[in-house]
C-alpha cells in the first residue's frame, strides 16, 4: 500500500466539474452573509413579518432535500454527464440557496421599530443558521473533491482499492427557535392564530405545534440527507 501522501483518487469527471461548478456558489453564498444592503422603506410587523419570512425558510428547506436528490441522480451516480447537465442540476440547488438569501437581505434591509426589533433580530438569526449550515456542507464538498487524498487522512480512512467518502448535510434546528416560539406566545391568540393559519391553512392550534415548531422539526429532519461519493485509489 502506498503511503497517503503518495495516494493516488480517481474521480469520475463529472465529479470534477460538480466541484467546479459547486465552487463559486459557495464562495457567493458566503459572500451574501456579510453583504451591506441600503435600508428601505419597508417596516416588519413582528407577527405579519414572521409569518411571511417563516413561510419563505419553510418552503425553501421543503425544495433542499429534491435538489440533492437530483444531484445524486442526474450528476454523481451517472455516468457521461457532460458540463451542461452538472451546471443545470448545480442552477436547481442554486434557486433553493437564493431563496434564502433573498428572504434574508429582505429582511436585513427592512426598518424595525421597537416592538419587532426582537422579532427581526431572531428571524435573521434563522436565515444565517440555515444558511450556514449550506455553507459548512458545500465547502467540505468542494474540499472534498478538489483533495480526496485529503479528506481520507482528516477521516481517518485508510485507503484501499474502493472507498467510500461521505460529506452529510447536517441541518440543525436554529437555537433562535425557542426564543421565537416563547415570542409569540407573548402575543395575542387571535393575532398568533391568524399567523399561523396564513401558513397552514389546514392546520388549527389544537393539531399540532404550529409553523414554528413544525419549521424546526423539518430543519432537523434534513438532516438525514446524505451525498455520497465512489473513491477509488490507486
């Protein structure tokens, strides 16, 4: 067996130009986080501004797990996909991403008074964590394929004939949530079940936790999602 540092991965070439095309998303999602936006005219209401921007994370979260699916099917497990196939399935993923970040800097720009300054505080708390949590996924993804070899030694794997590297999604739940929960249990009932009801129509006080709770189960649970990727040296 060769020494590490003289591993030799092979990759599949779509694999090569996934981490390519993946690269620059990265950098730019990181780049939104820090992005200055000029202030607008627009006030947040605490429970309207909730309601809207928690309907924006929730959706966008529901299309994360699709999208990566598509990356497994239409990108890392099949063979001869050219650069205009990966850059399509990379531009699905990338929509998903945008909707975060738009719902964010919208959120960053607008003006809070002194009862929803907490609430926007929280709400942009949100966004970044989820954000984030793409961010952290991406960059080992583009990590991990730009050096293999590199990633086996951080994992502590050691190299064989086949090996299989896997870079997880984890989505945590936002620690703001409990935060946000006990907010708007301050507020009044008719106005929290309004909120909730503009979200989930279906969906009384009585069957269930409501849009806040409901937003970090699902967090949580993409958490499952998982790529994975073939290795094999040489």
């Amino acid at each position: 067996m060769l020494p590490s540092s003289e591993v030799n991965c092979v990759l599949p070439p779509q694999l090569l130009v996934l981490g390519e095309a993946l690269a620059p998303v990265a950098k730019a999602t990181r780049q939104a986080l820090v992005r200055r936006v000029r202030p607008t005219s627009q006030d947040f209401v605490a429970l309207e501004s909730l309601s809207r921007h928690m309907g924006e994370i929730e959706h966008a979260l529901s299309r994360l797990t699709p999208r990566l699916d598509g990356l497994m099917s239409e990108v890392i497990r099949k063979e001869g996909v050219g650069p205009l196939e990966v850059g399509r399935s990379v531009g699905r993923l990338e929509q998903v991403i945008s909707e975060l970040i738009d719902g964010y800097l919208d959120a960053k720009a607008s003006h809070a008074g002194a009862e929803s300054i907490e609430a926007r505080a929280l709400i942009l708390g949100v966004y970044r964590h989820h954000i984030r949590n793409i961010c952290d996924w991406l960059d080992d993804l583009v990590a991990t394929i730009s050096n293999p070899a590199g990633a086996l030694r951080r994992r502590r794997i050691e190299p064989s004939s086949d090996v299989v590297l896997t870079v997880p999604l984890n989505m945590t739940s936002p620690p703001e949530m409990a935060k946000l929960s006990a907010l708007v249990g301050t507020l009044q009932p008719q106005q929290e079940e309004r909120v909730e009801l503009s979200i989930r129509p279906q969906q009384t006080r009585d069957d269930g936790p409501g849009v806040l709770g409901t937003i970090g189960a699902l967090a949580f649970g993409l958490g499952l999602s998982q790529a994975v990727f073939g290795r094999k040296h040489g």
